[in-house]
C-alpha cells in the first residue's frame, strides 16, 4: 500500500513573525526552549504569555547561537484550524535557503513577488517588506549583499539575479513547523495581537514587524498608509519644509535611536549558573525566570524529581560562589519545585 504523502507545509506571511538570533549559555536541551524564551522576552512588545517562542531551523551554527522564531498565539491558532491535518506551519521565509554571507557583512537573499518582498538573512533570520520601501530597509541594514530569486527588485539595489535558476529550499529549514512543536502546549483564549519587536519605529529600520492575519496586498497598503502618515508628522515637526521624495533621511534624525538591549549582568550571571550546574551533573531545569535588576538576582522557578535534588542544587550553588535564597518547596505527582533566588556573593 502506498505511503500516504504529507500534505504541502502551510506558509504563514513573514509579516506574522519575528525571527531573533540570539547567543544563550551552555545548557542541557531541556533547559534551551525556557533559556529561549527568557533570552527574547525583553525585546518582545507584546506580553510573553501571547506568544508561542520556538527554536528555529539554524545548520551549521556554534551551539551557543540559536535562531528563535516568535508568533502570535492567536494567529498560529487560526492557521492550524484551516491547515490540513499533519501539515507544517511555517514562515514563508524559510521556503528561501539562506544566503551565503559577504566578505564585508550579511548577504539577503530577495523573494520579490509584485508590490511584496520576503528576505531571508545570511544569519538565519528573516522579514517581509513592501517593494517600495526595500531600498530603505536596504540602506538601514548596512547595504548588504543582494541576491534576487523572484520578480526584478526596484532600480538601483545591486542584486545577482538568479531568478532564472533559483535555489530549492533547505530541506531542514521545512521541516520546522509551528504547529507540530507548539500542539502540546495549554494556550488559553488571548486577543489577537502583533509581535513587534522592541525598539523597531514605525517606519522600520529592519522591520521585522508581526502583523497578525493580514494578506500580502494588505499588508504593502499598510506600509504605503505609514510612509504617508510619517510624512505628515514630519510636516507637523517642521512647518514649511520641503518634504522630499525620499523622507527617510529626516525622518532617521527625528525618530528615537534604535540601540539593542544591553546585556548588563543578565546572561552572564545566567551561563555561570548553567555552568555550575551542568559540571554537577544535575537534573534540575528551569520552568520560570525573572530578574531582579535593582539587586542583581535570578529569580528562577527550579523544578527536579524530589526535595532532596532541590536541595542538593541549592548546595551546589552555594559551594559554587552564589547567594542562593530558598522560597517554599513544593512536591507531588513526582516532581518538586521551588523558587530561588540567586545572586553572585558579592552582591548578598
């Protein structure tokens, strides 16, 4: 009998989704997905418990590097109730191989399809974009490396056209899917949001936007009704001026400076404690995170088989160099947790 064939992976807009590439500590795999997650939550808009965070497809990277892919609880919800059964939900940016990097930086790699444009980045990482605005999200980004797959990309951008013979998609890369990772978890009913990463203006210096549900011809109307809305307020800012036919250089010294989150004590902190417990073999994982910036603490919820691991991790700890307080445990149905509070020494 001929094996059934798996339906055709369902492509959700690169609009809907953010993709971060982010550098975690070393940590067993069970302990990734959580680290994952607290490692983006901080250059999130949108409230962590709305979203779905999952690692994504990135061959050949360190291990300390990960790929994390960011959706809308919501919008993966309405596309799983139309998806055919046992096919995967993906971005459409991962149906383009990524680029070879440039001597000199990134390289992008350019699906134009009318008044759209999907991008997938040397790093793994990718956005969609309104043709029109390509050339400015291009200059922003450093003028990296083009390569052209589709339709011919605005005058001006130097591409290697290869759209003649494009490249077939990684076959790891389709094999990620939202759905089939995210299917276990317990999503409760939550209002429809988008996923906007942090510190993005609205014109988008690398815009990698989530707007959730809407189609490509609607969302190139929604960027073209931006352009147009941030010229306004910049006629409003400067009365009489001139606007000129290409605003982005105003407009780059009149919206607020886009600067990354600074790291400060947070992942440090966080990778000695993996370390620590990872060199004594213990088999407590994390289930929550939060950090105490006014006092320097990790404030993590430790899960372990018994009261006695719990125990045994906070004496780890302890023997390690760090000020560990200890909440109230609690056990059952064979496993025990409790919150800590860790800090190095010096900082108690």
């Amino acid at each position: 009998m001929a094996k059934a064939r798996r339906p055709a992976p369902v492509l959700i807009g690169s609009e809907a989704v953010t993709a971060l590439r982010v550098d975690l500590p070393d940590a067993p795999a069970r302990q990734r997905r959580a680290l994952l997650t607290f490692a983006v939550e901080e250059r999130l808009a949108t409230p962590i418990e709305a979203l779905v965070v999952l690692p994504g497809p990135l061959a050949g990277a360190p291990k300390a590097e990960a790929l994390a892919l960011v959706i809308d609880r919501a919008t993966l919800a309405a596309a799983e109730a139309t998806a055919p059964e046992g096919a995967a939900i993906l971005p459409d940016f991962l149906a383009i191989p990524r680029p070879d990097a440039a001597a000199d930086g990134p390289g992008w790699a350019v699906w134009r399809d009318g008044a759209r444009c999907v991008v997938r980045v040397s790093d793994g990482t990718g956005f969609a974009v309104a043709t029109e605005m390509l050339a400015l999200v291009w200059r922003r980004g450093g003028q990296p490396s083009l390569t052209s797959l589709g339709a011919a990309l605005p005058s001006g951008l130097p591409a290697t056209d290869l759209s003649q013979t494009p490249p077939p998609p990684d076959s790891a890369d389709l094999a990620f899917s939202f759905s089939n990772r995210a299917r276990g978890e317990a999503a409760q009913a939550l209002r429809r949001r988008s996923v906007v990463a942090a510190g993005i203006v609205a014109l988008g210096l690398f815009l990698q936007v989530g707007l959730a549900g809407a189609d490509a011809v609607a969302l190139s109307r929604i960027a073209q009704a931006e352009r147009r809305a941030a010229e306004t307020a910049l006629e409003q800012v400067l009365p009489g001026a001139v606007i000129p036919a290409d605003p982005a250089p105003i407009l780059a010294r009149l919206a607020p400076s886009v600067a990354r989150p600074e790291r400060g004590d947070l992942l440090p902190l966080l990778s000695e404690v993996s370390e620590t417990l990872n060199a004594a073999d213990e088999t407590a994982s994390f289930r929550r995170m939060s950090w105490g910036k006014a006092d320097g603490a990790l404030i993590v919820q430790v899960q372990a088989p018994g009261l006695e691991d719990l125990q045994r991790v906070q004496r780890v700890l302890q023997a390690g160099g760090f000020g560990v307080t200890s909440g109230a445990a609690n056990a059952g149905d064979g496993m025990a947790e409790v919150e800590m509070r860790i800090q190095r020494e010096a900082a108690k």
